[in-house]
C-alpha cells in the first residue's frame, strides 16, 4: 500500500533537479559563507572541496543505493537490506537528525520570508550598512515575528508533502533551479564589482593554512555533509523513488558539482560585498540578511528599479530553495512515520509538522528572548546546528560507508552502481575503496582529533 501512495520522479532531469533542490538551499546560500568566514575562508574552502568530492560523492551514491535497492524509508531500507540486525538505528538517528534540522532550519527559511516582504515594500531603500545590521537584530530578536514566518514556512512545506512531491517539485525545480542559477551570477558579478571588492575575493582565494585546525576540518566535513544532504537518509528516501535507469553514479556527480557550483558562487556574492561595506565575514548566522539587501542597494545605487527587482526575485528564489530542502526532510521523516507505523501519510505529515513547529519555535526564540539559556555554552539554535551538522550527520555517513563497503553483498553493491550491469562504472573499484578505507578512516580521525582538542 505504500509504494502506491509515494511520490515517483517521471524523468531523469526530474531525478537530478529534484536531488540537487534537496542538496542547493541555505545551505549553500546562508550556511557555506558564515561558516567559511568563521573558519578562516580559501583554506576552509580548499578542506571542503575535499571532503565533498572523496567523501561526499561516494557517500551519496550508497545512500542512492539503499534507497533505491530497498524501496523503502531510511529507517526502513535497513530493516529490508540487514533484516534482524541493529542497523536499524542508523536509519533511525536519520530520521531524527532530518527531524531536528528541519526544526532550527526552518527558522531561517522563515527569515526569507520576511526579506521577501521587505523586499517587495522597498524598505531596504536608502539603507546604511549599519541599519541593516539593526534591523536584522531587532527582527530575529522579535517574539512573535519570526515564529510567524517559522510556521507559515512550515506549513507550506507541509502542504507540497501531503500533496505528494512529483508535479508540485519535479516541476518547480526545473523552473526555479535555473532561474536560480541566472540570478547568482548576475549578483556575483556586481558583487565582485563593488568599490573594496578585492579583499573579499582575496579572502576566498588566497589560503591561509596557518588557520586550519582540528574544528576547520570537522566544519568543512560537517558543512559538505549538510549541504550534499547527507548522513540523514534523505538521498535514500529520495532514490527509492528513483527510475531502474538512473545511473546513481552520474545522479551524484550532477548534484554534487550543481551544488558546489552554488555555494562558491555564494561565496562570490557575500564576501566581496561584506568586505566592500567593512562587515567582518565572521558574522555569522545573520551574514546573508545584513549583507544581500546592502548589495543591491549598492550595486544599483544609480537604477532603484533594478535594486528592489533583485532583491525581491533573490529572496523569493532562496525561500524556494529552501523550500525545496525542507520538502526533503519532512519527506524523511513522514515516510518513515507513515511505513513504519501505518499512519496515513496525512497523518504522519501533520505530526512532522506540528512538532517541528513546537520545536522550531525553541529555536527560534532562543536568538532573542531566550539567549540567555544555552547548552555547552551554545543557545538552542546553535546546539542544533552543532549536533546536527557536525556530529550526527558525519556519524551517519561513516555508517553508510560501513555498511556498503563492508556489510552489504557485493553482488547488490555491483548490481546497483552498474544497473544490473548495463552500465559501465569505471570508478566502481575507487568507491568501493573509498567506501572501506577513506571514509570511515578520514570520519573517525576527524572526530578524535577534535574531542581531543575539545578536551
Ligand atoms: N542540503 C540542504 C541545504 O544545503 C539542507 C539539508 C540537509 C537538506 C539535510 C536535507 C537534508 O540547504
């Protein structure tokens, strides 16, 4: 009865837009430029590239796999693919972790919202740097304001889940992913432009290895693993409704290089900018909403129309890509609550969406009138960020790796990778290497060093 119900991509181009929506979100756009300003900038950006292409990319396509071979939620696949054993639970803390970030992500998602209104009421017109800066705190320190935004966002997300994902995604994707795109690079160039630009670009290019320590790389890995979507089984649930003819290898390289693409690109837009109007580019969470709305009224500073048109197709366009991330992380967490424990998908939908309001509303307060109550020093936000991006999601994928290289048949491995083997897979050996060696070796000295340095 499920399979029926569930969501099917129609096309491969659907497959790939679909997976690259789930992967291209705040991530690239909010979270890839805070965290490499936070971490020093060209050499944080050098220590990603790598662990998205040896890490990242071999990971994803296990995780295609598990979905796809299995047909079944995270939590699911493992009980069809390693019946009667433990791993269960890593489809479980998948579920969970995809729980928790959908909660304190859709705070942020929320935030777009509100940039969109203010975009389309031209109230970033005749802006200074620092009213931005005050803006922005006064917003996200508001009681009610962002919660708002939080629960309409989250609403919305749940109204494409109950719809079912293929006509409302697979379509939009292909409008809004290219339009995305088109827009990016036209900020960037007039980003890279600005007067003091330079200092920016140099930032992200020149790097500066004396700044890399134990935490730069668990970041950089943290931050491949969140912006690939990765660690949470949210590729799998996507690939068990993926084609027979999919070829997970090519599906992974597109989303992989598209999101790549993004984030750098991103970081093309921010830094320049923040550099050009004195805006440290450690700021953090709040980088993208103090920086973007000055961009535009920089760069069109002669053009008024042009500004308040960009800013409002760039706003619009980030609340869609975030929407196209959140839809995949609900996604994981309804299929799981409706295969597993039979609810109707309606059901299990409401529940996802009601308690990640209640949780997201945590979240959202502790950035103002909560700040004050914090964990290990971190508020609620920053606690779930941290826990998410930096420890579970890095767990999770060090158990995929284990779990295909050395667990699963190497029959089921082969078949899928190849499709039944009329596909040829050249790097098939150097997954496989990866997948038993690199990964799991690279996850756990990364973890080690960094507690020993926390301790
Ligand atoms: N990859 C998404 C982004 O970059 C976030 C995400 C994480 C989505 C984990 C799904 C699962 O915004």
């Amino acid at each position: 009865m499920a399979k029926n119900d569930r969501a099917n991509f129609g096309s491969k181009i659907g497959v790939i837009l679909a997976s690259a929506g789930s992967a291209v979100g705040l991530g690239n756009i909010w979270r890839f430029p805070y965290e490499t300003g936070n971490n020093g900038g060209a050499a944080f950006i050098l220590i990603y590239l790598g662990c998205v292409f040896i890490l990242g990319l071999p990971i994803m396509v296990s995780e295609f796999l598990i979905g796809r071979r299995s047909r079944a939620n995270t939590a699911g696949a493992y009980r069809v693919l390693a019946p009667r054993t433990q791993w269960k639970w890593v489809g479980r803390m998948g579920v969970l972790t995809g729980f928790l970030i959908l909660s304190y992500y859709s705070v942020v998602a929320g935030w777009t919202l509100e940039y969109v209104v203010e975009a389309g009421t031209n109230s970033f017109a005749g802006k200074q740097p620092s009213d931005f800066i005050n803006s922005f705190n006064s917003f996200s320190a508001n009681p009610w304001r962002p919660l708002i935004w939080l629960i309409l966002f989250l609403v919305g997300t749940h109204l494409i889940i109950i719809k079912g994902v293929e006509k409302g995604i697979e379509k939009s994707s292909k409008i809004m992913m290219p339009a995305l795109f088109i827009l990016i690079i036209i900020l960037m160039v007039c980003s890279v432009t600005l007067p003091g630009a330079g200092a920016g670009i140099e930032f992200l290019l020149k790097p500066d290895f004396s700044k890399v320590t134990g935490s730069v790389f668990l970041s950089a890995m943290g931050q491949a693993f969140f912006s690939l979507s990765l660690g949470m089984g949210c590729l799998s649930t996507y690939a068990s409704y993926f084609g027979k003819d999919t070829s997970l290898t090519k599906t992974a390289f597109s989303v992989g290089i598209i999101d790549t693409m993004v984030a750098i690109l991103a970081g093309f837009i921010i830094f320049p900018a923040a550099f050009s109007v004195g805006i440290e580019p450690d700021h953090g969470p709040s980088l993208i909403f103090i920086t973007l709305p000055n961009v535009f009224q920089q760069a069109f500073s002669g053009v008024p129309l042009l500004a308040y048109i960009f800013s409002v197709m760039f706003y619009v366009l980030l609340a869609v890509a975030a929407l196209t991330s959140t839809i995949s992380m609900h996604e994981v967490v309804t299929a799981y609550l409706h295969e597993e424990f039979k609810f109707t998908r309606k059901r299990a939908a409401t529940l996802v969406t009601i308690s990640c309001i209640v949780l997201g509303i945590f979240c959202s307060l502790s950035l103002g009138p909560t700040k004050s109550i914090t964990l290990f020093g971190l508020n609620t936000f920053d606690l779930f960020d941290y826990v998410t991006a930096k420890i579970m999601l890095p767990l999770g994928g060090f158990f995929v790796s284990i779990f295909v290289g050395w667990y699963l048949d190497k029959n089921i491995v082969k078949a899928e990778i190849t499709n039944n083997g009329t596909l040829k897979v050249n790097i098939y050996k150097i997954i496989i290497f990866i997948l038993r060696y690199i990964a799991p070796v690279a996850i756990a000295i990364i973890f080690i060093n960094e507690l020993g340095i926390l301790k």
